[in-house]
C-alpha cells in the first residue's frame, strides 16, 4: 500500500436497529444501557439534492476515541396536493437514508472501532433494552449508499 491511499473513510462499524421508539427516547435508553451521552446533533444529515433531514445524535468517548451516531433511517415529509376531490389533500412521503435497507428505522454507527468481541458485545447490549425489537451488524461495504453515512 502507497503511503497517502488509506482509506479513513470507511473506518466505522455499523449496526442496524429495529424499534418504534421516537429518536430521543431510543438516544435516552441507549445512554441508559451503555453509560454513554448522546446529544441531539445541532443540524440533522441532510443532501443537496434532497429536501430530506435525517436527526442525528452524537456522543464522543474521549477514553477510547471511538464516535458514536444514533441516525434516524426514515424522514417522512408532509406534502399538500394541488388537486382537490378523492385524491386530493394532505400525505406524506417516506424517505430512507440508505433505501437498500428499508426494513432499518436506526443506525448506530461507531467511528474508529473495529474490535469484534466489542462489536458482538456492544449488540448482546443493545437486545437488552426492551424497545429494540432486535439489531444487528451490517456491513458498510456492501451498502450501496454507504456514502451517505460518512459525514
């Protein structure tokens, strides 16, 4: 490998969380379970190709240097139509941070940590909280959208 050419970019873990809870409640229970602080970021992810922002929490462990991200993989934007009669009125339109992965309501994804045993760990913690319906590690590689993740 040349000296200048590793990739930082993807340098993170990603896990994949299933829960109906509101963003704030799920950041609540994580700090909660696993004794970190996450803090409602001050602008959510947003595209300039898209009227689409996504919440985004944070908390920085100094201890391990390790970043983490709760993000919201679901934006649902209220619209009006023009139209009036059957079809007409007021709808909402889903949008997905990573579309391949629809079925994901949250990420949690955790900058500078590759360490295995943890990452499993991290998981068996995160099934505790009764909100979770389940989670999972994901791959970043095989995303498609894997781009919309690195910010």
């Amino acid at each position: 490998m040349e000296l200048g050419l590793f990739d930082l970019e993807e340098d993170f873990s990603l896990i994949g969380i299933h829960s109906t809870e509101e963003d704030y409640r799920l950041a609540y229970l994580l700090n909660q379970q696993l004794s970190t602080k996450l803090k409602r970021f001050k602008q959510p992810l947003d595209f300039k190709d898209s009227s689409s922002e996504y919440p985004l929490f944070e908390y920085m462990d100094c201890k391990s240097l390790n970043n983490y991200y709760l993000i919201n993989n679901k934006c649902s934007i209220k619209a009006i139509s023009k139209t009036s009669g059957l079809f007409g009125g007021n709808y909402s339109k889903t949008t997905y941070l990573i579309p391949e992965k629809k079925e994901i309501d949250y990420f949690y994804k955790i900058d500078g940590c590759n360490n295995p045993l943890f990452l499993k760990n991290l998981v068996t913690n995160l099934k505790q909280i009764s909100q979770i319906i389940t989670c999972y590690l994901i791959d970043p590689t095989t995303l498609k959208s894997k781009n919309h993740l690195i910010f």
